[in-house]
C-alpha cells in the first residue's frame, strides 16, 4: 500500500513550503511534490550566462522576506541563509541631477528630495515605526476588523488611492515623484488605478524599515533554507514529480497547490464543483515580464557613481514617463523607453561572480503573453544612465514571457504575480470566499501566490493556508 500524508503539497516555492512547514510544525506528516528538476519557485538561481556567473532566475530583492510574520518567525540561518544589506536600499538616476538615492533614514533621503522633502516626511514617516504590526494587517486576507484599525485606517487614507492622486497632492517637484512611481510601479498596474499607492508605500516604506536586502549566493540559498528546515521536522520533498491529475497523489487528508487556477482546474477540476471552477476560469491574469540577465567584465558604469552603493535601481526617468510606460503595457503596447528594474548583486556579494566580474539582473513590464524582444529597449534604458554598459557585457541571458512560463508555469503569459493585484482580485483571490485558500471540496486548498497577500517572497500565502487546514482539521 502506498504511504499515506496528513498533507501532500503540490508545487516547492516559498508558499508551497511555508505551508509545508506550518503544518510539519503543527506535527502533522507532510510530502512536497515538485515537478522540476529543483526546488524554489520563484526562488531559483542558476548560470544563466557564463561558468562562475549566478544569476537569480526570477527574485533577487527581498524586502517582503524581511517583512513577513511567516519568516521572521524561522530560524533560516542555521539553514544556511545569510542575508546582504547594502549600504543603501535602493537608486533611482534622472537625466538631469544626481540619482536619489533611498537611504535607510527617512530623514536624509527626505533631504535630497528638494522642495519635496517635508512631503515625503509626512507619507513615509507614520509607517516605518510600525511595520511589524502593519504587516500582520497587510500579509494576509482581510482581516475584518483589522488587528491595529487606527494604523490600517491610516495607511488605506493614502494607500488606497491611485499613485498618479497621491503624486498630484503631495509633491510639487520632479524626484520624489519618480521615486515614488518606481516603488509604486511594481504593482504592474497603471498608475491611475486604485491601491498602486498602497504598493509604492509598502515597497517604498519597506526600504526605510526593514532594508531591500539580497540573499549570498543567490535566492536559491532561501529555498535550500526552507527545505532544509521542512526536512528537520520530518517532512519529505519529491523532485522531478510533476502532478497532471489529483489521483495520481499519494492518499492524504488535505492537498494544497503551490499552483495558479489554471492549473488546478486542469489537475482537479473534476473533483470541485462546476460553479467554482467555472469562477476559477474567469481568474485574471496580468502583464508579463521580459528578464535580461548579464555578465559583466566590470561595474556598471554609472554617471552617477552614487549608484553603486544600492543593489537595486529603477530605471525609468520621471513620474510621467514612467506612469505613460506602464499604462502603455496594460493597454497592450510596448513602450519604447520601458521601466526597468535592475539588480546589481554582484557588488554585494563575491559569490555571484568569478573576481572582478559582474552579474545584472534586469526585467521590464510587458503585456500578456507578448512576444516582443525587449532586449534593446532593455539595454538601452541601462546605457542611458549608464554610458559605456555595453561594451562591459560579455554574454546576454533573456526570457520573454513564453520562456518565464516554461520555467515556471505558474507564471502564466508572464505574469509573476499569480494574476493580476488590482482591487477586484486583491483580498478576493482566486474567487471571493470567507476562507480564499479553501474550496468546496474539504480536501483541496490554494496556498499560492493566486491567494492574499500575493506575490513575493514572503511565504505568507502558504502560511495562512496550512493554518486554514490546521482550523478545519480541529474543527
């Protein structure tokens, strides 16, 4: 007879093994199965490039790590997971002027910010002394009342609104507005939509709080971390075990998908009923991405050389421009001068690349499923800031977002969110329901980035859906 579970999880990122580890932390028996070759998700990194060269595959930033209740909650460390801090969190250069330059005090970045410095006092300031308990509110489902209702009240007066209606009341000059499109702009919404404000003050914020910091030697030490704690408490993980119908699995009490809707229809849609699934078939999916992955023979060369003191950096020009580029993407067109983010590792540290070599990771907001090659408009936006970047290049790795699926097929027509985080699909994914990880069948749960909070690296979706089992299991 085969070896029964009192869970199986299908799907090995970060969500599919916090939700392993919640319930291996309750006592409860606990298998993963992941259809690749290795574990991690989202969390991955390779040699994309060049022998020597470690690239992460999709993450690379972590700020949401920092911040998740789930995982500050572990002991990661003696997993093997060691933490980067750069000296500054984050770099966002201008044609005209030096780059801003996010620094860890909201303080002296205020103070670069020219007329706009008391303005960016007043909307960072109230929530950086109190992200702990923001982040127990914000990681999760909605929380009806919310844990701290004055600071949730607070922050939804002016996260709830579009970034384009907080630029227009707050600031008056050209920097701080950009800075705040680029945090804002990771919600690969328009910027005239409602809650991309809540995005540039929870991304933005985070750098003040809690620091963006990097993983050494690559994302992939996150996952290895994870699993390597859900093995000391018992649990087991299977690679190259990919799941295409539900009774094939091992019996279990309880089945949670590290999976987007899509899948999960295609794998257990005959065991739920026609109405829910018909609800998960309208489940949206957003943009996509286009991921350019370089080896250098040297820094970047910025005009700016404050850039080299920050890991990360928006490249996007002004509030306007940036705002025009990602409405263009939503409406399917694909700008000439796209928003770029960029990671630049390598600086931080030595493992990423052989001495004196380099590794940049980049990507840009495409539309669904594009195949469009982004590389040149990519590159160009570096070299714009950065003059002389190509002629440090030594080998190009891209993926487009057929090859961003292929990798990772939660990752459908490129979208690296799970579906789309506006406000229909933010608290109410993947259909509206009073528990969002359970379905109607009792057996079955989502614990993937299409339930809340979303996407990132936080492990707080998985987190929540094993606790959504370990309720109905004492029930």
């Amino acid at each position: 007879m085969p070896k029964s579970y009192d869970a199986v999880v299908v799907g090995a990122g970060p969500n599919g093994l916090a939700a392993a580890i919640t319930l291996a932390q309750a006592g409860r028996s606990v298998l993963v199965r992941e259809a690749s070759a290795t574990i991690g998700g989202g969390a991955r990194s390779a040699e994309l490039t060049l022998p020597g060269y470690i690239h992460d595959i999709c993450s690379a930033i972590h700020p949401l790590s920092r911040i998740s209740p789930f995982l500050r909650g572990l002991d990661l460390a003696a997993h093997g997971l060691q933490w980067v801090d750069p000296p500054a969190a984050l770099a966002h250069p201008l044609d005209d002027g030096p780059a801003v330059i996010v620094e860890r005090s909201v303080e002296a970045t205020a103070a670069t910010l020219g007329p706009d410095a008391a303005a960016y006092r007043r909307l960072m300031q109230p929530f950086v002394g109190h992200w702990a308990e923001m982040a127990d509110d914000l990681l999760g489902p909605l929380p009806l009342p919310p844990r701290h209702p004055i600071l949730m009240a607070r922050f939804g007066l002016k996260g709830g609104w579009p970034a384009a209606w907080v630029k227009r009341a707050n600031f008056r000059g050209v920097r701080a507005p950009a800075l705040f499109a680029g945090s804002a702009a990771h919600s690969m919404l328009p910027l005239s939509a409602l809650l991309t404000a809540a995005v540039g003050l929870l991304i933005g914020g985070s750098a003040h709080a809690v620091g963006w910091p990097l993983a050494r030697q690559g994302s992939q030490s996150i996952a290895d971390a994870l699993a390597g704690l859900l093995r000391s408490l018992g649990g087991e993980i299977e690679t190259n075990a990919p799941v295409t119908n539900v009774d094939e699995l091992p019996p279990a009490r309880h089945i949670l998908f590290d999976l987007t809707p899509r899948q999960v229809v295609k794998i257990a849609g005959h065991k739920l009923p026609s109405g829910y699934v018909r609800r998960l078939q309208g489940f949206r999916y957003g943009v996509g991405v286009f991921k350019l992955d370089y080896a250098l023979d040297g820094p970047i060369p910025w005009r700016d050389p404050a850039i080299l003191r920050a890991a990360t950096a928006h490249l996007g020009g002004t509030f306007g421009e940036i705002a025009a580029g990602e409405a263009a993407v939503w409406r399917g067109e694909h700008p000439e001068r796209p928003f770029v983010l960029l990671a630049q590792a390598s600086l931080f540290d030595e493992a990423r690349a052989p001495a004196g070599k380099h590794t940049v990771w980049a990507y840009c907001h495409v539309p669904h499923g594009s195949t469009v090659d982004m590389s040149e408009r990519v590159t160009a936006q570096i070299e714009r800031f950065a003059p002389g970047f190509r002629d440090r290049i030594l080998a190009v790795s891209k993926r487009g977002p057929a090859e961003v699926e292929a990798h990772n097929p939660n990752y459908i027509g490129g979208d690296i969110n799970g579906g789309v985080q506006d406000w229909r699909q933010f608290f109410t994914r993947p259909v509206a329901r009073a528990v969002p990880y359970s379905t109607p069948n009792p057996q079955l749960y989502f614990c993937s980035s299409s339930t809340p909070p979303g996407g990132g690296v936080h492990g707080m979706c998985g987190y929540h859906a094993a606790r959504a089992v370990l309720r109905a299991s004492r029930g």
